[in-house]
C-alpha cells in the first residue's frame, strides 16, 4: 500500500492459519481496531476429520474473545463429563464439577465458525495456503504463525523441539450406532488405556461418534507398512469395553491418521513473528486442553502485539510476556499428561506405558496455583481461622516487585507478590487480588469486616472463595 507521502505503509497485521488459535488471535485485534488479514487453508473436501472434546473452562475464553454467542448457535454437543476405564477394569463416570458443561465439536466445524465470527468482527479473510517466501516478503508491523501442526514458519531448522518419549499416532473413524450407544451418559467423551495404547470417542450427535486409538507409530504395526484399517481395527480389538461398543455399530467413514507427537519451540516471539497455537506447541490430546491452549495462546498474542502497536515503549516486555506465557502453559500441560500417564502405567507393564514418563526437557515453573499437596495445610488454616476469636494477621516474608501481566487488553507493568515458588510473581488467586487482600488484613480483627472492607475496595467476590484465598495465604505464609 502507497501513502500519499509515497513511502510503503505496513500491511495490517497478518495471520496464517484460520483454526482456534487465528481466529482469536484476529478477532480480539479485529475488536481492539487494528486492520488484520487472514490468510487460511481450506480443509479439502472429504479430508480427515477430527471431533475433539473442549472442557466447561473454555467458556472464560470464548466470552473472552466474543465467540460465546456464535459457539452456542453452532449447536455442538454439549458434555457433562468423561467416562473411563483408566489403568484397570473399573468405570469411573466423571461429571464435571457443578454440573457445568463442556462441548463436543470437529475442530473444521468449530473453525468456520469461529472464523465467521472474526470476518464479522472485520478481519479480511483470504482463503488459499500461505508460504514462508510470502511470510519473508511481508511488510507486514507482525505476522502471527497460527498454521497448527504444519507451521509454515515454526518449521524452520532449530525452532521447534520434539519430544521423542512422546511420541503418538491418532487413528480416527467415524461409526454410526442405531439406537445410540449402550454408555452411562452417551454426551460423555470416554477414554480406555490398554496395553499397546489408549481409546478415545466423542460423540458428534445422532448416534454418531469419532472413535480413535492413540498408539506409538514406532511400536505399533503401521512402522511395519500394515493397511491402516487392518491396524485400526485390530487396534480397537485390543480394547475391551471399545471393542464390545463398536461390535454393533457401523464404520462410516475413515479411519485417518493424525500425528499427535509432542513438541514445543525454543522461541515463541521472533522479531517481529509470533508462533501462536499449536504451530508453537503440542500437547498430548488426553489433556483436552489443545483447543483451549490455542485459544488463550491466540488472545494473549493478540494482546501483546496491541500493547506493542499501541505503547511502542513497553514492546519488548509486551513480547517478553507472550514468550514466558507460552512457556508455562506448554510445562504445565507437559506435566499432567505425564502425570496422567504414569496413573495408567500402575495397570500396564508395556513399553507404550513405561516410555511415557519422561521427565519435562524443557522449563517447568511454578505459576502459583494450588498444589494438591496444599490442600491439607489450607483446610487446617481455614478451621484456624474460623475458630480464632480474633485475627491479628500480618503480612509475612515475601516481596513485592513490579511484573509484567494482562489488564484488560493490555500487557502493564504491576505490583506482585513474590515468593521462591512463584518467581514470575502471582496477583491473583481464584479472582481475589491477594496483594490489597495482604494490605487490608492487619486493620481487621474478623474475618466477615475483611471480607467486607475487600468487597467495598475491590469488585465483589464470593464468600466462600474469599475465605479459601485467605487460608491459602495464611498457609503459604504470605499472612501470619
Ligand atoms: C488426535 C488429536 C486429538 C485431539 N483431541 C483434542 C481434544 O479432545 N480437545 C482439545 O481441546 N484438543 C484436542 N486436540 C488438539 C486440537 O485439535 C488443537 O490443539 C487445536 O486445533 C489447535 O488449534 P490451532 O489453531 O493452533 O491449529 P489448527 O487447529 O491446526 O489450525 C491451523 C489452521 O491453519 C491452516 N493452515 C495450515 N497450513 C496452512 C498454510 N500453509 N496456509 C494457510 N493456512 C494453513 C489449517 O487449515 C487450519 O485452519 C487434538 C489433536 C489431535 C491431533
């Protein structure tokens, strides 16, 4: 584009890749007035299909995006949970908490809509495939590499580190089962370990679901060139309780392969490009955490990139904080799965068990949530306090530094609490601001006149949660 001073103007921000990530990524830019191209690949007509299964926590980020509306129109499945036979024999039927509900959708689906909703938003969209020469010849002010497993720039030599422990190949069809499927509760996502892998089905509606087998490409038959519907099938077989539940239903459609190998990237933020979603990182689909990952990765990057367009000054931290955020979310999630695993493991001797416990290569810090090993030490404060007469709290042995963090739309400098656990400095636990909670707690001798003082300082919060916050600060010491 030509000024009319007749000089090159920047493009507007340019994104490839139109999936979960893009579309945040675009749409949140789009809403925050910034012009936004995005360029994305049509899947081809009868192409692999994938449904995946997106947890009740995804609903904070698509309100987040302003995407609640569109996603709840789309008519998705709606999930109250998980069934498992998890490491043994024994069915467990897993509701979510509170009776919330996730969603069940095929991510192409799931896309379009959300890419709807970004055009609507004014993000131009170009459909075609966009390539790295393009990306190098983009005058673009960012370009946002949100291309997924295929990562037109992540797959650059040196940028992206695989994890060869965790390694997986998905086989997916599709069955149809008349009369629906003889499970608990058939909205439920279900999940069976067995000795060369593990088994998974979402369900996409009127007696249809996605029906897969995670296995290791390295051990299983097709490294020996095998048909890949021989190996399916002879895959499934291997899983009892899946085995008896396809006995009568129908394959329509497939099976496809999916890689679904873990890696992450050395570097999230270079110059002036972003890896954002899975063309960054890949965690193992048993999380359930992909679609969501990518979302949050997308809004953040769009966050980062606004304050660095807007506030020139804070630019390096703007891009500095995506970098970290990218990092923690990838350990953190790295860290479950593996946990996950080694709970499977206890049941199965095999080496697609045994091999899956590698330990994190890459960072793993704390991000300051709660342990699990916290919660004893949290209820016995809690029981301290409720019984206390009176409380004579005072703040014990932490700092308070400046950190960066996300206020609004924009990367700020603010004041955090800073411990040897949570070096990056925590601010928030549950939606309390624990630093004007450590301020305001000396001058008050009862718990409901904090809670009150809290309330009248800062937006409302629930009771309940608000004496949790305090007995985890009484736990971890930050009050004594
Ligand atoms: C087997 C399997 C099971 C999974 N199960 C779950 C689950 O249950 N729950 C869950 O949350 N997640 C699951 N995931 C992960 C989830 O699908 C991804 O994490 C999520 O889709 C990532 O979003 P993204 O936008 O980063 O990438 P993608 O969804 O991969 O989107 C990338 C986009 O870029 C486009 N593109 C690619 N190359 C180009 C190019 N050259 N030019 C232009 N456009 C291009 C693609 O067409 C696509 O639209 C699973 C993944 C796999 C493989």
């Amino acid at each position: 584009m030509v000024s009319r001073f007749g000089q090159l103007t920047p493009d507007p921000i340019l994104i490839a890749g139109g999936g979960p990530a893009g579309c945040a990524a675009a749409q949140t830019l789009a809403r925050l007035g910034h012009r936004v191209r995005l360029v994305t690949r049509p899947a081809p007509d009868g192409g692999a299909r994938l449904a995946v299964s997106i947890p009740p926590s995804g609903a904070k980020i698509f309100d987040l995006i302003g995407v609640t509306e569109a996603v709840d129109a789309a008519g998705f499945v709606r999930t109250s949970g998980n069934t498992a036979w998890w490491g043994g024999d024994r069915m467990r039927v897993e509701p979510f908490a509170a009776g919330a509900r996730g969603w069940q959708a095929e991510v192409a689906a799931l896309s379009r809509v959300l890419l709807a909703s970004a055009a609507a938003a004014g993000v131009t969209v170009e459909s075609r495939a966009f390539t790295s020469e393009e990306a190098r010849a983009a005058t673009a002010q960012f370009v946002l590499d949100c291309t997924g497993r295929a990562g037109v720039l992540a797959r650059e030599p040196g940028v992206r580190v695989p994890e060869p422990g965790l390694r997986s190949v998905a086989m997916v069809g599709v069955w149809q089962r008349a009369g629906g499927w003889p499970v608990p509760d058939d909205t439920h996502t279900l999940i069976e370990s067995y000795e060369d892998g593990w088994a998974w089905s979402v369900p996409v509606g009127s007696g249809m679901r996605h029906v897969a087998v995670m296995v290791d490409p390295r051990r299983s038959a097709l490294a020996r060139g095998q048909a890949s519907v021989e190996v399916y099938r002879r895959e499934l077989a291997k899983a009892p309780r899946f085995h008896a539940l396809v006995g009568d239903a129908v394959l329509q459609e497939g099976p496809w392969g999916w890689d679904a190998s873990m890696y992450h990237a050395t570097r999230y933020v270079h110059g002036h490009v972003l890896l954002v979603g899975d063309a960054g990182s890949f965690v193992d689909p048993l999380s359930s955490a992909g679609v969501r990952k990518a979302l949050v990765s997308g809004w953040t990057a769009a966050v980062a990139v606004h304050t660095s367009l807007t506030r020139p000054a804070m630019r390096e931290t703007a891009l500095a904080y995506f970098e970290a955020r990218e990092h923690r979310m990838y350990a953190g999630l790295r860290r479950l799965a593996v946990e996950h695993f080694a709970t499977a493991a206890e049941g199965h001797t095999e080496p697609f068990w045994t091999g899956r416990q590698a330990p994190a290569s890459g960072d793993d810090e704390e991000t300051g949530e709660a342990h699990p090993e916290d919660e004893g030490r949290v209820r016995e404060a809690f029981e301290r306090i409720r019984r206390a007469p009176a409380l004579a709290l005072t703040p014990g042995p932490f700092r308070l530094e400046p950190r960066p963090a996300i206020r609004g739309h924009e990367v700020v400098w603010e004041s955090r609490l800073v411990t040897e656990r949570t070096p990056e400095g925590l601010r928030y636990l549950q939606g309390v601001d624990i630093v004007r909670l450590i301020e305001l707690a000396p001058a008050h001798a009862q718990a409901p006149d904090l809670f009150e003082a809290y309330c009248a300082h800062e937006a409302p919060v629930d009771l309940a949660v608000f004496l949790t916050v305090l007995a985890t600060a009484v736990a971890r010491g930050w009050l004594v």
